[in-house]
C-alpha cells in the first residue's frame, strides 16, 4: 500500500466486484501523449459526443493534475451537447478514477438525463461510499438491479451489500440465487458468500459442502481452500482428505501441487491425532512437530495454526509437562488474547496450582516485556484546527489507527472497532485516525458525518519522526495503555475476532499487575 492512493483488490466473478480482503496501493496514471493525438480526440468526440469509448481513451491521456482543466473542458461539452448522458458519465468515470469528491455530482448528472441507465446506478453507489449511507448506496444498487433485472452480477452487489442492513434478507436471496440459477457461476459465489457471512460453523460448514459438491468446486477453489481448513480446525481429518483428494483428481493445474500438499497434511493430521487417542503424547507430539502448514514449494499455507499449536499443547500435558503447556498457551494469550486460548491457559493454570491472580501477573510480566513508551505527537485536528498531542489522553487506553478515506481496508474494519468499543465507558478510551494523506483532507470530515465513526480526526505531519508509532501501509493500529506504553501493534479486527480487540482493551482497563 502506498501512502497516496490505493486500489481495493477484488475477486472478479464474471464482472462482478466481491470485496474480501483489499488492499491500498498506488494507482496513479499517467499516460504522456502528444498534443495532437488529444487533439483528434477531442474533434472524434465533438462529431460523436454519445462514443463512450471515444471519452475513455481520450481521458485515459490525463492524470489528476489535470482535473481543473479537464473540468472546464467538459463543462464546455455539457453546454455544447446538453442532452448527452455519456459526457457527464464519462467524466464522472475519471473523477470517480482520481478520487475527487465531485464524481458522484457527475453521475447524478447522467441519471437526471438517462434514469434507466443501470450501469449509473452501479457507479453511483461505488462513487458514493466515502458520503453517503449505507440505506442510500444499497438503494442505488437495487436501482440498478431493477433497470437490468437480467443481470447477475447487478444482483449479487445488491444481496452483498445488504448482509450489511437486512443480514436475513440477504441471505434468502442469496439462497434464491443458488437454487433458481444453479448453472450460474452467481450461484456458487452465493454459496461462498453465504459461508463467509456466517459465524455458526455448522451452517458454515453445511454451505461449504455445497459448493464442495457443485459443479462451482473447482471454479471456486478459494472457499474450498476455506473449507479444507475449517475441517482440520473442527478436527475433522478424514474428511479433510477426502475433500484434498477429490479437488486433486478434479483439478488439471498448477493447484494440484496445493491439493497433493494439503492431502499430506490431513493424513500427518490423522496419524498424529491417532496417536494422541492412543495416549502415546510423545510419538504424538513428534507427528504434530513434523506437520508443516506451508509449503515452500507450492507457496501455500493452510490456516490451521493455532489448532496445530493446541493439540501439542495438549499432548505436552498428557506427557506430563503441563507447565510448559500452560507457558506456551500463556505467551500465546499474552500477544493475541481469545476466550479459547483464555479457557485453556485456566484449565492448565489449575492443574499447576496457579489462581487468577497469579495468571495475570505471568501475563502482563510476558505482555510488558520490552514496551516503550509510544513517540509523543502534537498534531492538527480537522474540525477545531487546534494541535492534539498524545500526552493529553495520559490515563486513557489509546486505539490509534493511521488511515485514509479512501482506503478500502480501513473503512472495512471501522466498523468493527465501533462494536468494540461501544462496550466501554469512552471516557477511559480515546479512539484516534490519523489520516496519512494529505491529498484526501477535504474527504475526512464529509466521511466521519455520513459513516458515523467517532474517531478523534487528526491530520499526519511528515516531519514528525513516528518513532515506535510509525506506519508503512493503511490501515495500521496500536493500543497505547494508561501511562503511554505501546502494548499492542500492528493487529487487524474483523468480524471473527472483535472479541480479541475488546479482551485488550478490557484487561488494559484492568491490569492484575504488571
């Protein structure tokens, strides 16, 4: 990610935009051309001002330096040609490209001339995400869904955006989706979308199988990758396998090496599990040490770390050695907290007469070793002007995350802190975004208002040395505790792990000792 401008990664399922994991990264362009090729150009679109393409190529000859310029010109075409919907639109098209906060006026121009024009309506609501409200973008999608109810693809951005808003009603479209269109590539991104909406892993489990036993398998191979895993995660080897070994016979790329990878692991699981059943924790343990969930060979990784960590944890305990699982599960807890993890280390604390308070202190002696105190800042607030230094929240937890209102990962895991910290009382938690580009100051404040974010809007200053508090991408977090220590970094939050991010913060709150 660069500290410029970003691209949200995407999934593109026959044109249709999924968003799962993006990313920032710089997308500027800038295509030097000679003054007469802009020249025909121009003179091609002022014969042929509907050529959509025509527009395109001749603004893909221009950067966002040149926007003052590029606006007078097509304000000159509007007059020109007032009753042409492709001029705003294809003007709004490279707004939209460069971030400018007028792309939507554009649009919303087009729509006034054409209202039937669905494609609008999809780049409307793509335009509309840094001020607009979730109930407003969702509408401008089903617009779009019923001015092209043929399309698919418009469909599932409409059910997508809606888990949002109407989680229950998304999901039975979803399924309608699947049953009505099974022949569709739609319908196995419905089943995959469904999987990953849900928390219950029963009903995860049953929508991946789904899909594992559709004619989508192998087109989606990524959700199978997610079901191998949550299998082994449910220590459900055997099943596991015969998932590997289906997908290998089915599979005539390169991702039969994946698939030939992921079939070894499930039978290194089954032999060591199988071992442990036996009670035999030190063979066992010996099986689940040689388990790799990378390859290096394939460059792939099985998500199944902290399930591997567990089990030998567990055959250490059966062999006797419960205080070294109780110090491997306690460091463990110490950097990434979880009630699954917290009920182990108990349950181990006990076996080795440890009480609570004896617990937390191993903890916090583990979490605050080596911390430092974060890089004081003095720094511009958006809506007062005024300097916001870091020493002013002394006796607060601190949730500082560097940001920018464009970036799609950022605005992704807002909402997520927003939930967190509902929970505590925010005269003991400040919650700061320090916007890391400055070419998007005039998007903060409209984005704050219409998203309903609370966090305390500081603007970046590049002479300031970050020090321990520095950032090399967006989103980047820290927790800062009471007396300015950085406790945490680099963490994300999601929708599978929000508990973590409340258990820091709570037993920031509250240390038992440190």
């Amino acid at each position: 990610m660069k500290r410029s401008s970003y691209l949200i990664l995407t999934l593109i399922l026959i044109g249709a935009l999924v968003p799962k994991l993006a990313v920032c990264q710089n997308i500027s362009r800038v295509n030097p051309a000679e003054p007469n090729e802009k020249t025909r150009l121009l003179k091609a679109i002022e014969s042929d001002p509907d050529n959509l393409s025509l527009h395109q190529d001749y603004l893909d000859l221009f950067s966002a330096k040149d926007t003052v310029q590029l606006i007078s010109k097509y304000s000159q075409l509007g007059k020109k040609y007032p009753k042409s919907a492709v001029i705003p639109f294809a003007f709004g098209g490279f707004l939209k490209k460069v971030y400018h906060i007028k792309a939507k006026d554009y649009f919303e121009k087009a729509l006034s001339l054409r209202p039937d024009w669905a494609e609008v309506w999809i780049k409307l609501y793509e335009t509309s995400y840094l001020t607009t409200s979730d109930s407003i973008k969702i509408g401008y999608l089903k617009k779009a869904m019923d001015k092209a109810p043929k399309n698919l693809d418009y469909r599932m951005r409409y059910i997508s955006a809606l888990q949002s808003v109407d989680k229950m009603k998304s999901d039975s479209l979803y399924i309608e989706v699947a049953k009505r269109y099974p022949d569709s590539l739609q319908a196995g991104q419905a089943l995959w979308e469904l999987s990953l909406y849900t928390d219950n892993k029963d009903i995860k489990r049953a929508y991946y199988n789904q899909l594992f036993k559709s004619k989508h398998a192998t087109t989606f191979r990524g959700a199978i990758f997610d079901y191998f895993a949550l299998l082994i995660n449910n220590s459900e080897y055997r099943e596991a396998l015969e998932v590997s070994l289906t997908m290998d016979f089915k599979t005539f790329t390169n991702n039969t090496l994946r698939w030939k990878f992921y079939t070894k692991v499930a039978r290194q699981f089954i032999e060591a599990k199988q071992l442990l059943n036996e009670k035999q924790p030190d063979a066992a343990l010996l099986a689940f040490n040689n388990i790799k969930l990378k390859d290096n060979f394939s460059a792939v990784s099985i998500g199944a770390a902290d399930h591997l960590f567990l089990l030998k944890a567990e055959a250490n305990d059966m062999a006797g050695r419960t205080s070294l699982s109780y110090d491997s599960v306690m460091n463990y807890y110490s950097r990434q907290p979880s009630d699954l993890f917290s009920d182990i280390m108990f349950k181990y604390a006990r076996k080795i007469g440890k009480d609570s308070n004896q617990v937390y202190t191993d903890v916090n002696a583990i979490r605050y070793k080596g911390v430092k105190k974060a890089t004081p800042f003095s720094l511009l607030h958006y809506e007062t002007s005024k300097k916001v230094a870091l020493e002013d929240f002394k006796g607060k937890v601190v949730l500082l995350t560097y940001w920018f209102p464009s970036c799609g990962p950022c605005r992704a895991e807002f909402p997520y802190f927003e939930s967190v910290l509902k929970k505590f009382n925010r005269d003991q938690v400040a919650y700061i975004g320090i916007n890391t580009t400055p070419e998007e100051d005039a998007l903060v404040l409209p984005y704050i208002k219409d998203s309903g974010c609370t966090f305390i809007p500081l603007k970046d200053n590049p002479l300031w040395d970050r020090g321990n508090i520095d950032w090399s991408g967006a989103p980047t977090n820290y927790l800062i505790d009471q007396e300015g220590n950085v406790v945490f970094s680099n963490f994300r939050t999601h929708k599978g792990n929000e508990r973590t991010l409340e258990l820091m913060i709570a037993e920031l709150l509250n240390k038992k000792a440190k």
